[in-house]
C-alpha cells in the first residue's frame, strides 16, 4: 500500500491535460517533459505522485491533438487523424515513470477518454478507508462534459460535484522559456534541458491550489446560509442569510 508522509498529499496528474498545454500552436508537441517536470516538483516537496496516461501513448505512435489552425482544425472535423512517433526523450520519460510505479496505463472505455476516468475514480477511492489519502488531481480540465453525465444520467447532486471538484481538483501553469508569445519553439535544445537543474531549466512549474474551503453554498442546519459573493478584490465576501422563525397562529 503506497504510504503518504504527515501533512503531504497524494497528487493524481492528468498526463495528457498537462502535456499539451501551451501547445496549441503549428509544431506544438505532446510534452512528456512537462509531466516529468510536475512529478519531479512535487516529488521533490514530499508528496506522493501518480500520473493517468491513456495507454496509446505508450506506443511508439499516438494520437496528437494540437489544434494549431482554422485549416487543422476543420480538417478534425471532417474526421483527420493526426500522429506523432515517439522520440528517445519520450521513452527515457516513459520508463523512468514506468519503474518508479509512476505511471498508470489506461485504455479507453467507447467514447471517453480513458484517463479522467481512472483519475475521476482514483481521487475517491484514495480518500476512503483504508488508504485516506489527501488527494488532490492535477488537471486544468474543469469538467464540462462529465458534470452533465453525473447530474443527468446519475442524478448526482451537483452541489455535491462543485464542492468536491473545489476541494481536489488543482490547476498548474508551465511556463516554458524556449516557447516564445507566438508559441513559436525559441530554441530546439528545449525538450533535452528540461531534466537539468531547477535553476538552468527553462521550464518553470506553479500548482494553484485549492482555497481552503468551498465557494458553494452552504447551511449551518440552522435557518442560516452563507453564500460567496462576487468580488474585485482577493479577499472572498460572504452574505449571510437568515431565514425568518415563522410564527403560527391560535
């Protein structure tokens, strides 16, 4: 059973969200160095890091999903498959993971992709007993598509959903120094110097993480309600609500 030191969570990360980001360019590539460069961060603060991979790009050709241009992006729609080969540098990543138990492979199941629901189901299972792991995803996904399956095909509240998804789902940002604004690839040593040290990498890593409670709204069992209010500024306001005693008459 993978153990979680005091105070440290297990992170769960959405390998495929995390490679593509700030890839929507032409060139723009599957990133297995910025997964590497998430797992390493955290790893290297005392957590405990797993990744979803959707098994495809374990192989030495998968599936790339760049939407680069107006052109690329009808031709996606007239049902173009586009592919990439995998690279030395990929596979160095693919095994490193692979033996440290990193990496989960995941097949798809029909239409969905294979990964959020492994990871989906992995931040509940890890926070019950007898694991009770303090579970956080690493995704910038905000799960449109599978809200709407929860609450319309399984009647989950979806109060319940927003506060689990405040409480476990973190957002990252990579900034890449090799890419410049125009998401045109600076320099091609990029994909090579990314395993050096955190002061000469180019890739810089920044986790936003949860607020330390729920902007839902919420009851104290009395006639009270607190309610998050819509601010300018960093500080969260809260409207309290209180429901009148009603009064019966003889």
């Amino acid at each position: 059973m993978i153990q979680v030191a005091p105070g440290k969570m297990h992170y769960i990360v959405d390998g495929p969200n995390v490679a593509y980001l700030n890839q929507n360019f032409e060139g723009g590539a599957f990133r297995f160095d910025y997964v590497d460069k998430v797992i390493t961060e955290l790893e290297a603060q005392g957590h405990v890091v797993s990744v979803t991979m959707p098994s495809i790009y374990f192989n030495e050709k998968s599936l790339l999903s760049v939407k680069a241009s107006t052109a690329n992006r009808r031709q996606r729609k007239e049902g173009k498959v586009f592919h990439r080969t995998r690279t030395d540098a990929d596979k160095a990543f693919l095994d490193k993971w692979e033996a440290t138990d990193v990496a989960f492979k995941c097949r798809r199941e029909v239409h969905v992709a294979p990964d959020d629901l492994f990871w989906l189901y992995a931040s509940l299972f890890l926070a019950c007993p007898p694991q009770q792991h303090n579970v956080r995803v690493v995704t910038n996904d905000i799960m449109r598509d599978h809200i709407v399956v929860l609450t319309d095909r399984y009647h989950i509240s979806r109060d319940l959903i927003d506060r689990w998804r405040d409480n476990t789902l973190v957002g990252v940002r990579i900034l890449d120094r090799n890419l410049k604004l125009d998401g045109v690839v600076a320099r091609s040593s990029s994909y090579q110097s990314s395993t050096a040290s955190s002061t000469s990498s180019p890739l810089q890593m920044e986790i936003l993480d949860t607020l330390p409670y729920s902007l839902v709204v919420q009851g104290k069992g009395t006639p009270s309600y607190h309610v998050p209010v819509v601010s300018t500024s960093s500080a969260v306001e809260w409207l309290c609500l209180t429901r009148a005693a009603k009064h019966h008459g003889t």
